[in-house]
C-alpha cells in the first residue's frame, strides 16, 4: 500500500467516506408484524409495546422503573422538575451541550466543575469543590459511555444532602462494578437515539429506583395531567409511541452483542495506535465497562506531529469522518458562557482542543478498523510534510 497521505497526494485508504456512525438495526422482517399489529390497533402511543418496552429495560437495568420518554433531554427535564431541584446544580462543562440545556429550561443554575482527563468524566473532587450554600444536585455523565464515579460521587452528594442525577445518554451497553448502569444515584436518563447501542429512533429512559420520582415522571410526560385536565405541575408532552417501542424492544435483544462488538473494535484500535507517539485514549476503570458509544483520542501536538484540527482535515482526505467531542465545551457555548464564573478547567480545556472520536459503531469490520488505524499511522510518519501542506492550502 502506498504509504504516501492523501493529502499529499496518495491513494486515500478509503474510496467511500467512513462515516463517523452506522446504526446497527433490527431487519424489517423481523419487525412487520409487529408494525401490523399496531396499526391494526389504533394504538399508535400509550399501548402494549410501551409497557412492553419498559418492563424489559426496568429487568435489564435491575431497577424498580424504567420510565419511556421522548428524549434523553425531555427525560433530564422531567426528573431535574420531579426532584424538586432548585438553585444551583454542579454539572461538567465537558459534555454534550443537552446535559447543561435541560438544567437552564428548568431555571437551575450550572455551576461547572472539571473532570478527570484520563476517564473523562466529572472529578468528584472538583465536583465537592463546587458545591455553593445554594446547591441541590450533582449532574455527573458517563462520557462515551465510560462509567462515572459513581460511589465517590454517592458519597458526597449524602455528606451534603444533595440530589445525585446521572446524564446516562451514552451509558445502555456500560456496566459498573459488573452491573448495568441505571442504579446508581437518584436517577440515570438514557438516549435512544441512532448513534446509540440501543436504538429506538427516537427516545429515552428514566431509570430510578425512586417511587415517586417515577411517578411523576409518568404524570410529567402528560403534561402534568392526571387525566382529569386539572394539571398537577408544568410537565411536557414527552410521550413515546408504539413503534418507537417497538424498535427499542427489539434493539434491546441485540444489546450485548453491540457492546462486545465495541469493545473488541476499541481494543483493535488501543492496540494499533498506542503504538505512535502522543496518541492516549479514555481510561476505563478496573471492574467497569464502557459502550464505546465513541471512541476518543487525545492528540499531543508535540509528539504526535500535529494538532488535532490538522489530525481532523488529513483523515478527511483518507476519507475518515471523525468529530470533535466536546468542542467547544458548554462553558464556552454563546447560550451558556454566562454561568461561567471564571473557575479553573484545566482538563476541560485540555479535552475540547486536544480530542478528536473516530469512527465506532457495532460489529465494525475489522478492515476498516485496521484502515483507520493505517491511516493515523501514515499521517504521523509524515507529519511535517502534512502540516506544511495544510498551512499552504489555508494560506492560498
């Protein structure tokens, strides 16, 4: 193969673009005459798939209630208003900008902390450090799936007595100490979203072991009303129908195989690419396992040759699509730079200039994985020649 980078005028490792994620689906056959059978009932929202649905993940999770929404943000709305949250609410800045969206919508205030730059999540230190006399919860989010600490964070949150909620948008597919993440905290809300492992098109869970909290997650998907249009609270129209149900019904049977598949695609490339200098990857603690829900490197200019930026636009040329998670970071954003109140982020600030996720998805094939790697490899061995080119391009 012509070790020559593309932008240099090489062969690109890719003729078609390797897109950053390719949903792994359930095939229509398997699904039609469930899709029949809806609509043969009328039953379009509020039916047997619903119930279906959240009696398997509520099993899978080990917790009490697995509550179906219509997004994992709808769902972070609903609980931050069912668990009476009010004031301010330590969160990272280095998540996706939903995570901090929901807290403002619910008139909270984020405090931002810093996380931890080899696992990527928030540092429970930083997190303590943060807490103000008008602080009710501690947001956490397992990062890319990546579990967070969650019995560090457990335990500040009771010397405080605070709220403990987990953005678990990444986290189907992750285990914690051995078992599912759901359990943990006050509450975990997932994604279901197509660049997630468990696929409902569009969707999300509440998981709680909380009765109450459950309870008015149900009435806060309608709307806040009991039924009776006497309207308890201000909720939303956050309901999920039957055939987005039925999807993640049937996306929950394929699962764990979706998890291995990500892990053993995670090992490839961990193996290929420790081998070039200034290329560190997301820390997975002893006993956790992350979802791969992306799989992020970390660039070192000075070793790797590059920056990260120069790194994105000469994949592109090997046709590799990759994205820069988190960039900029919320605290940066125009929407949410306000609430910053100028507290050190070091590692924040590192990640969002320094991270770039490649392309990851279930049962990726191993030639393309190898590709990818290829593609880094030939891109570091002439990394001069590859930022002079990129310098000329953008100076002409």
């Amino acid at each position: 193969m012509n070790d020559r980078p593309a932008v240099l005028g090489g062969t690109p490792v890719f003729e078609q673009k390797v897109n950053i994620v390719r949903p792994v689906l359930p095939q229509l056959p398997e699904m039609a005459s469930d899709m029949e059978a809806i609509l043969q009932s009328g039953m379009v929202t509020k039916g047997r798939y619903l119930r279906a649905f959240e009696d398997a993940v509520r099993e899978h999770l080990g917790v009490r209630h697995a509550v179906a929404v219509s997004s994992c943000t709808s769902g972070l709305m609903l609980t931050y208003r069912g668990l009476g949250l009010t004031g301010d609410v330590v969160v990272p800045s280095f998540t996706f900008m939903a995570t901090v969206a929901a807290l403002v919508w619910s008139g909270l205030r984020p405090v931002y902390a810093d996380v931890v730059p080899e696992t990527t999540n928030l540092d429970p230190a930083a997190a303590e450090a943060a807490i103000t006399p008008n602080t009710s919860a501690i947001v956490a989010v397992h990062n890319f799936g990546n579990p967070a600490a969650a019995d560090e964070l457990a335990a500040i949150a009771r010397k405080h007595g605070l709220k403990l909620i987990f953005d678990a948008a990444h986290g189907f597919g992750a285990r914690y100490q051995g078992r599912p993440i759901g359990e943990q905290g006050d509450a975990n809300i997932f994604s279901l979203s197509p660049t997630k492992l468990l696929i409902a098109g569009e969707g999300g869970i509440v998981a709680t072991n909380d009765d109450e909290l459950a309870e008015r997650i149900r009435l806060g998907r309608e709307y806040g009303n009991d039924g009776h249009y006497d309207t308890v609270f201000a909720g939303l129209n956050a309901r999920m129908s039957e055939f987005n149900a039925l999807l993640g019904l049937k996306s929950l049977g394929m699962l764990e195989a979706a998890a291995a598949s990500r892990n053993e695609t995670a090992a490839r490339f961990e193996e290929w690419l420790g081998r070039l200098p200034g290329v560190s990857f997301q820390k997975v603690r002893p006993g956790d396992r992350c979802s791969y829900k992306d799989f992020s490197i970390v660039i070192d200019p000075e070793k790797f040759g590059m920056n990260r930026d120069e790194l994105a636009l000469a994949l592109a040329a090997e046709g590799v699509d990759t994205r820069k998670y988190y960039y900029p970071a919320v605290h940066h954003q125009s929407a949410y730079a306000a609430y910053y109140q100028g507290q050190p982020l070091p590692a924040t600030d590192l990640l969002e200039t320094h991270s770039l996720s490649l392309p990851i998805w279930s049962h990726m094939p191993v030639e393309v994985t190898e590709g990818i790697c290829r593609a880094l490899e030939r891109i570091h061995l002439n990394a001069r020649a590859v930022r002079e080119q990129l310098g000329a391009g953008q100076r002409a």
